[in-house]
C-alpha cells in the first residue's frame, strides 16, 4: 500500500496493481486552486484499519464503519438513502427497480457522517458491503442478548452491525482509491465535487422550464404548441423534440426527417424568437444512414446497439467524428440535447452492448458500460464549449466525476418518492437529478408531482407520450383520443407552477455559482447541512435549494405532512408564520411547504420568460431581525467568460437597518418586505 498526499484533503492510496483505463485516467487530474488552499485535514482514520488483498476471482478492499456512522452516496441509488446495512454491485443500468445497486448513474463514492469520503478508481461493476455482512472473528458483541424474530419483515430489518465496508471488484489485481478528509460531511462533498473539476454554472434558461413535446409530432404540430405555449402565457424557456425529429431512430441518423420537418431552420427561428432554446433528443448509436457511420465503422465496439454502432468514445477519433455532427448541430441554434439510453439495459431484450464486446482503445464492455454516458457528455458538451456556449443538457446515465457536466439525470421510473429521494441522493455524488413529470392519475397527483419538479434541478414536463399538454388532460388515454378537462383550472395551476420556478431562478443561480466555485451541491440532503442533528440523518423526503430553504413536498394526494425543521428559526414560505427549529410540525395545505432560514434575504423575480437577454425585476424579502448578507451574481447568462473572471458578485445586506442596493445591470429591485 502506497499512500500519497494530492491535496491537504484528499489522499490517494495504492493497493495492488490497478488497471490503466479508470475514469480517473479519463476524466481526473484537474488542478484547483481551491483545493490547493484548503486547511489541512488529518487522515480519517487508523492506517492499519484499511487492507487490500487478491482473491481467487477479483480484488478486495476493506475499510473500517464505526456504529456511529452513517454512509450516504454510491450515486443515484433511487431505492435507498442511508447505506450502512446494505450490500451494492454497481451497475449502470435503465431498470433500477431493485435496491441492488442497479442505477443509472451510480458512483463508486460514499461519504461518511465521520466527516470522510472514499473514491474507487474503477469503471468495473464494484460490490460495496457497507456493513451488510459481519466477519466472524472481528464481532464481539455475540453475547449481546437477542430478541427471537417472529415476523420476517422483522427477521430481514434487523439492525445490521458490520463494522467493516467492503470493496470488491472482480478481474482485478488492484485498484487505487481517494480518500477525502473534511471538517464536515458537506466539505468532504465539495472537495469531491472541485476534485472532479467543480460544479457546473447552466446558462440562466437552462434554469427555466422546459416542455418535451410528443414523440411522432411533426413540425406543423410543434409549431402550434409553440403559438398556444405564447397565447396561453405558459413561461417556458426550453422546447424538447423526441425521436422523430431524426429521419431514423432508434439507432439515430442525426439528421432531420425532411417529411415530418421541412423546415427545420424555420423552426429552429420560430422557437428562438418566442425566446425558448431548442432542445433535441438523441442516442449515442449510430444508424448506417447517418453520415459519419462508415467513416465511424473501425472506431466503434464490435457490438452494435438498435443495429447502429456504438462509437468507442474513448478514441479522438471517434469524438471527432460523433462531435463535428453535434456541433453542425449547435450551430443550426440547438441550445441543449437530451442524450438518451446511453444506460442500457442487458438482460430486459438485451439493447445494451455486452459486457463481452471489444472496444478498440482496449476497454471491454463492462468499462465502457459504466463510463458511456459521462464519454458522451463529455464529447457534446466540449462542443459547445468550442464555441463559448453553456448548454443545460439531460442524459440518462454518469458515473464518477460527474460534478462538471451540465446534464441532469432522469429515468423512465415514475415513484414520487423515489424522486424526491434522487435529488438528495444525486447530491452526495456530483450528480444533477430531475424528476420529470408525465402522465397523471388525476389532477391532484399531477400538481403533486410539478410542485416537486419545480424545486428541483431541471423544471421539466415531459409529454413525449400524449398529443396534447398534460394540462388539458393528465390522463394518458382520454388526452390520446383528444378528450380533454372541461375548464382550465389545471392549467391555471401549472402556469402558476412554473412562474415560481421562474421566480426563483436569481437565487438558484447563486446557489449554482456556488456549486461551479467551490463545489457546494445546490440540491442536497439536510444531513450535509446539520450533520449533528441525528433526526436528519434518515431524512429522504425534505431537502434543502440552496442555503436558505427546505423543500418539503407532498408525495401522496392530500394536503397534509410532516415536516422536520432542524436547529434555528424558520418562516413557511407561503404565510410567513414563524417556526422555532428542532421540531417536527405538520402541514396542511394544497401548495408545496416551503421554509425559509432566519436570517435570509431572498430575491424573489417576478420574470415570465428566462432568456439570454433577460433582466430581472425583484422582489426582496427578508427573513428575521438580523438578516445574513447575501449575494447576486450577474455575468453573460450563457458563455464561458464568467471562468476569465467576466461576473459579478453584488451583495445584498441589511445595513442600519435599511438594504443596500448595489448598482446592477439585469438586476432591478421593485420592492421589498420584511417578515419577522
Ligand atoms: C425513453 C425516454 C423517454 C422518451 C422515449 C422516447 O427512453 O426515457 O423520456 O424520450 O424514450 O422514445
């Protein structure tokens, strides 16, 4: 074992002999400055208490978990929250039903209540045992007296007390891993996140709403969308085309269907003077009528996917000739894609490559597997950066390293709570999640669900499957046979929903500056915030947007729920009572409980639309006696010259009792108000 200091928080630690296509050899490496300058940590725990051997079928790392700590992380595990107890083979996977470690963007990274972290350094399927399984000879509580399980539900939850973490992966002879030391669980998350390359800063309409129009319309159809989304004053920023925008897929052409889209420019006009970007769905498989795939053919794998040919993204080759169609693309005005199915699925009609395909830079098909989605994001997005741009994208699977990529998750998975369990989750991990909302069973669940993705990373309405806007009908059935709500009550609703993303995107925007600067997860679990607070620790329906408010969302139809508000005063967004913290309450109310932190100055825009030109007109409002500062930041909106220092940083603070306002230019301030 060979341990080396990279940065006073993180060490790496060889053990074996490792393998050289690791995602650390792909995506690592990045200098910090932040990092550089970080106190110095002491080493988490016991050298001795980390040991590494070879088996007979793979290599296995063992590290030690006290009963006093939480585990949290392994990426977008959408079935757990607290990992102490369970045993996991991480398996970038589209069918994550299971609490298996199946996931479509898992990440071999868990974090610690202790105030560490642990990094695998692999793109292998690795089995993490947090604790799930006890040694024989290292327990010495056997003698502790038991209570005999009568029921098996009791028989299987029973308290696990493994004291050890165990890391297996197979075909290996070693592997190298990251250890992050912290003063807190949420530092050790950042220096994660600024280890993969910081967080990531989306153009201010990524921050938006998006609406996914359906799969088969074709252009005259999203045309009329476009005109009754403005006639109906729905504040969209972001237009999604499915499938058949292509004139082939599944596997894709890349290239316009010249039936169903005469005039793709037009269209593309259309949208951007109606002051929405364009987003365009794809996949990573490239059918014979697209117009690289011959040139494509020696740098692909020997599998094909959906008959097309799944480039081997590791070559310069083949990031050249997939990215020069993306940036074609880009330059017709596409904003954003949606980089579908890129998580595969191998055993439910096997449309994934195997794990036994060949891939000529030398990975095999589990590698590739596991690092495909971040390999591709990578490959678009740097397409955009060529030209200055951000984008806001969506994809299905990532892995380690995730923090800098400006795509959010989604799934095919529709359990409310699972959602809401996948923005906490995506937090500890680098990763951005949405929770999409489609189809309803009713217009209750409908608004249930939009308030949840409203206060999540991408505001997105999904309705690839029905003709008409959910809002006209939630039902699936009645809306494909044009059967659609008597009045526009929904409607109303809904618009009223995406005002309030809207009208928090100045704040989001901090919060995500943030994220870009020093790596602070703009959406995450309230046991990074209060990690002293063990009431949090198994909290996975409440969360907190940034620094200042806790997410509260109702999952079921009804109106009421319990809410746990942590350490300090909080006021209910909505009426402005006062909340001593510590405690649970309970709501009722048809609207999402919201909760704003003492002390918070809160810019509120009361904007319809979010585009590149857009200036905001706040609202302030300031939360208790002794209001903290707080900032706005102000740049392009949608280029890349906020990283040569082009941004500003206004800061907003209660001086004398009155506010400052700095002098802004897309900032304007129409009014404020005081809530004690
Ligand atoms: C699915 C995807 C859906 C939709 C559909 C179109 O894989 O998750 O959101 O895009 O494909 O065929």
């Amino acid at each position: 074992m060979e341990k080396i200091q990279c940065f006073p928080t993180i060490w790496k630690v060889k053990l074996g002999t490792a393998e050289r296509l690791t995602p650390h050899h792909f995506f690592g490496g990045q200098e910090n400055e932040r990092l550089k300058n970080m106190a110095q940590q002491t080493f988490p725990f016991a050298e001795d208490a980390l040991s590494a051997k070879s088996t007979l079928q793979g290599f296995l790392i063992t590290l030690p978990l006290g009963e006093d700590e939480k585990l949290y992380g392994l990426g977008l595990q959408l079935q757990s929250f607290v990992q102490n107890g369970k045993r996991k083979r991480l398996r970038t996977n589209a069918d994550a039903t299971n609490d298996t470690g199946d996931a479509h963007a898992p990440v071999p990274f868990y974090v610690s209540t202790k105030g560490y972290g642990i990094l695998v350094d692999t793109s292998r399927c690795v089995e993490f045992d947090c604790g799930a399984t006890r040694r024989v000879y290292s327990e010495s509580n056997e003698s502790k007296e038991k209570e005999i399980a009568i029921r098996t539900e009791s028989l299987y939850n029973e308290e696990k007390r493994g004291s050890q973490v165990s890391i297996f992966i197979r075909g290996v002879e070693g592997a190298e891993i990251y250890i992050f030391a912290g003063e807190s669980i949420k530092q050790v998350v950042e220096s994660y996140n600024l280890f993969s390359g910081g967080g990531v800063l989306p153009p201010i309409w990524g921050l938006g709403n998006l609406y996914r129009s359906y799969g088969p319309a074709d252009q005259g159809q999203v045309e009329r969308l476009l005109e009754d989304i403005q006639k109906e004053e729905m504040p969209f920023s972001m237009l999604g085309l499915e499938p058949g925008w292509h004139s082939h897929a599944y596997s894709c052409s890349f290239k316009w269907d010249s039936n169903r889209f005469p005039d793709p420019e037009r269209l593309v006009r259309k949208v951007k003077r109606a002051g929405l970007e364009l987003n365009l769905w794809e996949q990573a498989y490239v059918h014979k009528t697209a117009d690289f795939y011959e040139e494509l053919r020696s740098y692909s794998a020997d599998y094909e996917v959906w008959e097309g040919l799944v480039p081997d993204f590791a070559l310069p080759e083949a990031r050249k000739l997939y990215g020069k169609r993306q940036g074609e693309l880009i330059d017709t005005g596409i904003g954003a894609v949606k980089l579908d199915e890129c998580d595969g699925s191998d055993f439910t009609g096997g449309w994934f490559f195997p794990d036994f395909s060949q891939f000529p830079s030398g990975m095999d098909g589990e590698q590739a597997k596991n690092l495909f989605g971040a390999m591709v994001q990578r490959t678009i997005q740097q397409q955009f950066e060529q030209r200055n741009l951000r984008t806001y994208s969506q994809v299905r699977a990532g892995w380690s390293y995730g923090a800098p990529m400006s795509f959010v998750l989604y799934s095919d998975l529709y359990d409310h709570g699972q959602f809401v369990r996948g923005i906490l989750n995506a937090g500890f991990s680098g990763l951005l999640w949405s929770p999409e909302v489609r189809q309803s069973g009713s217009g209750e669940e409908f608004i249930r669900r939009l308030q949840t993705v409203v206060f999540s990373p991408l505001s997105i309405i999904n309705a690839w499957m029905v003709p008409n806007p959910p809002w006209k009908q939630y039902d699936i059935d009645h809306n494909a046979q044009g059967i659609l709500l008597e009045n526009n009550a929904l409607q109303d609703q809904c618009r009223e929903l995406l005002q309030l993303r809207n009208a928090f995107v100045p704040y989001l925007y901090e919060a995500y500056a943030r994220y870009e600067r020093y790596g602070t997860p703009p959406f995450r679990a309230l046991v990074l915030d209060y990690p002293d607070d063990s009431q949090v620790h198994t909290i996975d329906d409440a969360y907190m947007m940034g620094d200042n408010l806790l997410v509260a969302p109702i999952l079921n139809e009804g109106t009421g729920r319990s809410v746990y508000l942590p350490d300090g005063d909080w006021y209910d967004f909505w009426s402005g009572t006062r909340y001593i913290g510590k405690q649970h309450i309970v709501v009722e109310t048809t609207r999402i409980p919201l909760f704003v932190r003492e002390g918070t100055i809160l810019p509120l825009a009361s904007n319809q639309s979010i585009t590149k030109d857009t200036i905001f007109d706040l609202e302030i409002r300031i939360y208790g006696r002794e209001p903290r500062k707080t900032y706005l930041i102000e740049d392009d909106w949608i280029s890349l010259n906020y990283k040569n220092g082009e941004q500003n940083r206004y800061e907003l603070a209660v001086v004398d009792g009155e506010l400052n306002i700095p002098r802004m230019e897309r900032y304007l301030i129409h009014s404020q108000s005081r809530i004690y």
